[in-house]
C-alpha cells in the first residue's frame, strides 16, 4: 500500500487538534483560580511594621548600678526618679538582675487608670467581635513574621530584664512563641468554628452545634520568667478568639514587657485596628483588685505562685469570673532502670539549669533507681561543676563578648531563703557536691546569681524535695521499686509536669499513666509545650484548667449550644393533647411518658414494641 492510498484525517473526533472552546474555558478557570489565589494571598499576607529597639539592648549602653537592687530602689537611691513626678502616684524600678544596671523607672498605675484601660479595651472589642477570622490570622501571620525577623532583638530585651543567656531566650521565648502563633493561624479557625454535635432517636428532627463566641474582655496576670511569651500567649489567643485582653505582667518584668506588647499594638494599628484591644497593666499587688474585680472582665489566667493564684481567685468570685490558673510544681524525672544514662544526660541537664531553674515545667527532682545512682550523680557533678554563671549581653565594661551558660536569678531576695532548705537537706544527709550558694561576679557585685547546684541522696520527704525551688538545683533521690518511684513521684502537693525515661517505650507510657499530673514527656523534657495543639495545665495544687490547645483557646469563648428543625417544613416539636396543661389525666399522662421512656431506652425489642403500643393507646389512638 503507498503512501496515497492512506487516508489522513487530523481533525476527527478521537485526536488531532484541541477544541478551541475547551481550550478557552480550561484557561479562562485557570485564570480565575490564579486571581483568587492572588487575592486570597494578598488577604492574608503578613503587613510590615516596626517598632525602634530599646537603648538599653546596645553594646555601648552603660548606666547606673544599683547599689541594692529592687523594684522599690528609687524609694532609697537618689536620681532613679523622673525629673518630673506625679504626686500620690507609685513608680516601680526596672533593673538588670544580671548587672544591677539601671533600667527605668515606670509610673505605676493607679486603681483609676486600671479601670479606664478596661473600659478602653471593652470598647475596642466591640468592633474586633464582628472580625472575620481571616482578619485575625492577618494579625497573627504579622505578628509571626516580625517574631522571626527581630527574635535577636527581642531575645536581648528579654535578657536584659531577667538576666538569662540568649540561648534561654531563643528556646524558651521565642520558639514557643512562634509555635503558638503557627498554631493559631493553622488550627485555630478550625478549633473556634461552630461544630455539629451527634443526637439521639428521639431528637431525630433536630440538628445540634456548638458554636464559641468571644467572651468581651478577658486578662492575664503573669509571671516573670519569660516575659516574651507570657505576654503574647495570652494575648494572641484572647485576640483570636474575638476578645480584647488586659495584661497585668509581674512588677520585675514591665520594662521588657511593656515594648513586647507595644509591638502587638504596633501590629494592629498596621493591620487596621484599634490598639486599645490589648492593654498593659503595670501596678503593685495592693492595686490589682481593680483588675480581679473588675465586672468588665470576663476570663483571667493567671501564671505564678499559689500563695497569689489562691487571692487571685478569691477576689474573681466578686462577679464570678471563671479563672485558669497554673501555680508551678515540682516536676519529677523518673529513670526506669538500665536506661542509658549517656543518652540523656544532656536532656536532664537542660530540664534542670534551663532559665537558671526558673521555668513552670523544669526538672525539679531526678528519681533514679539505685544501682544508677553513682553513675548520675557523678555526671551531674562533673557537668554542674563546668556551668558558668553570667551574663549574655556585651556591656562596655566586659572587654570582650562574655560567654555564660546559666544567668542570673529574678532577684537575689530568695537566696537566703534557698540556702536554707539546702542546708536543711544536708543536715539530714543529702549529699552536696556542687554549689549550694550564691555566685559572686567578679565585676557585678550585685548581680542575682547562684551557683548551679547538685544535691544527692534527697530523701523525699524533705523540705527541698516537698516545695518548688525555681533555682538551678538539681535533687536526685534514689528508689527500689517502680511502686516505689511512682510514689515518691506523686508525694509532693504539686501535679504540673514529669518525664519518664527508660529503654522500653511501652514501659515508660505504663508509668507515665499512673502520674497525677497534667502533662508527661516520654524520653525528653517539656516538649509537651511546644506542641501548642496540647493543653497546659496541671492538677493538685499545680492549679485548674488548661490554656493551650483546644482546651485553652475555647476556654476564652462562651460556648453556646444551638439546637434547629433539620425539616422544619415537615416535622416541628408540638405537645401531644393529653400532656398539654391544663392535663386532663393523670393517669393517661403517665402512661403515655413511660411508655416513650420504655420504647427509646430498653433493652429488648419485645418491650419496646410493648411501650410503643402503650403510647398509642395513651394518646387516644
């Protein structure tokens, strides 16, 4: 056959060339798809902003030391005032407890001022109720983005206000707080719509959700030890769940926390609302009631110590607002036997020494089985022993960078007391091998430090093993039994965290179901945290309810349960004539709503058509 013998046909239908109009709709979807993309992208993109640095954070930047060191200095130190003074008004002074350097001295706020920032705050959130939940994740995307291009900054003023290395700052600041924002903007529109709830047979025609709407105004009293994320985690989850929020931080910590939270107003004003959703509140313990009490707050976490957790929820009980409230703890390491000690030394050292033993969830007691014990107190020994106290930020009269692996405590007001317990300890034959006093600078004299301690062979009943120290104190107890260990692990008033380490996974997971805590980590030290889809919380004196995850985002919303008609037009819910008032038989009633109990709740089939036929005869059918 040639060539010319062969028919060739492009343009039947099974080949050849594309259909033009195919061709033109598949391009004109493609070019809506891209401009919804584009717009979609826009809607959402990070908005820049800025905020200046603080002076303070600067290499070259020198001031006056403290002579003695306290929030209250400027009561006793000439100079520490401003040049201009409000009467009757309190100011509280901002130091470096890691050089004892000058910081600021702030204007207190007054029973007054607290309450019109809450009503400045009520009112802002108004507006921000009604936000779309792509407006909120604006927010927090900008938030993210400014997080991750100033963490050096941030992570400076962070140290500069605690005394703790920048190393400290980056795990404990600023991962965790970018983790919270990551979450929120993934998850947390997901966590906060409204969802379907499940029914039963005799609600077959109606349809239940629960939708959460925010609560209005919401608070957060805080601790010291990290002031970066104290501040925001509160903050960016009142915000996404549709409130305003008002910050009370800890008088140690307002010079650092006040330009934390001066970069979210920042970030609203940029994204196009109202600053006046968040509010700082930088007062004395004596004025907070204006906050605890006020009728305008609608939700307070408070993170600190029992003694005021417990104040903080007496005065709620005015307007009985619901309060979160995580109070610390004692957070034991048990070490299942033949673990490889090698393997997580380091993992136990950074729960231990991790912010100089300063953090909520830190290793506070080490339970070891005793053929082990030897081999960790001798790790512990020799690698304490080579911690070095100090600073992280070049000050002019450091010469050169200083290199510190543990920093500075809050303040130096709780040595003597800390000294006591660890004496107390040895008197009843704890062994102290490393530290067990305060760290004298060479320069700084009145910097906060103290040495990075071990104390072994605790016996658990004692005063250190019972009470949290949040210092870097390192108290290892030996055990016998696993029974044993899980008790002394429970033994304590407290309930937050633990770990568990061991060769055996399943192992681990058995003991670490028989702790009364709120959180474990198997094989490792705190991560629990930095899974922000987890709640945080504790049981026991550790406190009650849970911030973080789920939990602790729909925890600042009114969840409200909405029942409808799923077929309205066929199906509504009217009272059957023999049970409407007046009731005409008592007796006809009965049977009627005992046979419908019977007929959706037995067991056998034979009863329920029994009841059925009860219900029919009842009703005059």
């Amino acid at each position: 056959m040639s060539y010319s013998e062969i028919d060739y046909d492009y343009d039947d239908d099974e080949g050849g060339i594309i259909d033009p109009v195919k061709l033109l709709t598949i391009c004109f979807a493609l070019g809506i798809w891209l401009v919804w993309q584009r717009y979609h992208s826009l809607l959402n993109r990070a908005i820049f902003f800025k905020i200046a640095p603080p002076l303070q954070i600067k290499d070259t930047w020198t001031a006056q030391k403290l002579p003695q060191p306290s929030i209250e200095a400027h009561n006793h130190i000439d100079g520490l005032l401003p040049n201009f003074t409000l009467p009757d008004r309190r100011y509280i002074t901002a130091y470096d407890p890691a050089t004892a350097y000058h910081l600021d001295t702030i204007l207190a706020d007054s029973p007054d001022v607290i309450t019109k920032k809450i009503a400045d705050a009520y009112q802002a959130q108004k507006a921000w109720a009604n936000t779309s939940f792509d407006d909120r994740r604006r927010v927090m995307r900008s938030l993210k983005k400014w997080l991750v291009d100033n963490q050096e900054t941030c992570a400076k003023v962070a140290c500069r206000d605690t005394g703790k290395t920048m190393l400290d700052a980056a795990l404990g600041e600023v991962i965790t707080t970018c983790s919270k924002l990551d979450w929120l903007i993934k998850h947390g529109e997901r966590v906060l719509s409204p969802e379907s709830r499940y029914n039963n047979l005799i609600m077959f025609y109606k349809s239940a959700s629960v939708h959460y709407e925010p609560l209005g105004v919401v608070a957060a009293i805080t601790s010291w030890n990290y002031p970066l994320h104290n501040a925001w985690s509160p903050i960016i989850a009142g915000l996404f769940a549709g409130n305003s929020v008002v910050l009370k931080c800890s008088e140690h910590v307002i010079w650092s926390t006040t330009w934390f939270v001066q970069a979210i107003k920042e970030c609203l004003r940029a994204c196009g609302h109202d600053e006046d959703l968040v509010q700082i509140v930088c007062c004395y313990p004596d004025d907070a009631e204006a906050l605890t009490k006020s009728p305008l707050i609608s939700h307070i976490t408070f993170i600190g110590s029992e003694h005021v957790g417990r104040i903080v929820a007496q005065a709620a009980t005015e307007h009985l607002t619901p309060v979160t409230l995580e109070l610390g703890g004692k957070d034991p390491a048990i070490i299942l036997p033949s673990t490889d000690l090698e393997k997580w030394i380091s993992l136990l050292m950074r729960g231990v020494y991790q912010n100089a033993g300063q953090n909520c969830i830190g290793i506070e007691r080490i339970i070891v089985h005793e053929s082990q014990y030897d081999e960790l107190f001798k790790m512990f020994t020799e690698r304490a022993d080579k911690l070095r106290p100090g600073h992280s930020l070049k000050s002019p009269g450091d010469g050169v960078a200083p290199v510190a692996d543990v920093g500075a405590m809050i303040s130096g007001d709780r040595f003597p007391g800390l000294q006591g317990a660890i004496k107390e300890a040895v008197d009843g034959g704890a062994v102290l091998s490393v530290g067990g006093e305060p760290w004298r600078h060479p320069y700084l004299e009145q910097a906060s430090y103290f040495k990075p301690t071990v104390l072994g062979d605790v016996h658990p009943e004692s005063a250190v093993a019972q009470h949290e120290l949040f210092a870097p104190v390192a108290l290892i107890i030996k055990y016998d039994t696993i029974d044993q260990a899980v008790e002394i692990a429970n033994g304590t008033r407290y309930g937050l965290g633990a770990s568990v380490f061991g060769p055996v996974k399943d192992d681990c997971i058995k003991v670490a179901k028989r702790l009364q805590c709120g959180m474990v980590a198997v094989n490792d030290f705190g991560v629990f945290y930095l899974n922000q889809d987890l709640p945080f919380g504790g049981t026991k004196y550790s406190g009650y309810g849970r911030f973080g995850g789920p939990e602790g985002l729909r925890a600042l919303t009114n969840t409200k349960a909405i029942v409808v008609d799923r077929w309205g037009w066929a199906i509504q819910t009217s009272i059957p004539a023999v049970l409407d008032y007046p009731v005409r038989s008592v007796t006809q009633s009965w049977d009627m709503v005992s046979g419908l109990v019977a007929f959706l709740y037995a067991d056998a089939w034979r009863t329920r058509i029994d009841a059925l036929m009860k219900v029919l005869k009842a009703s005059g059918r």
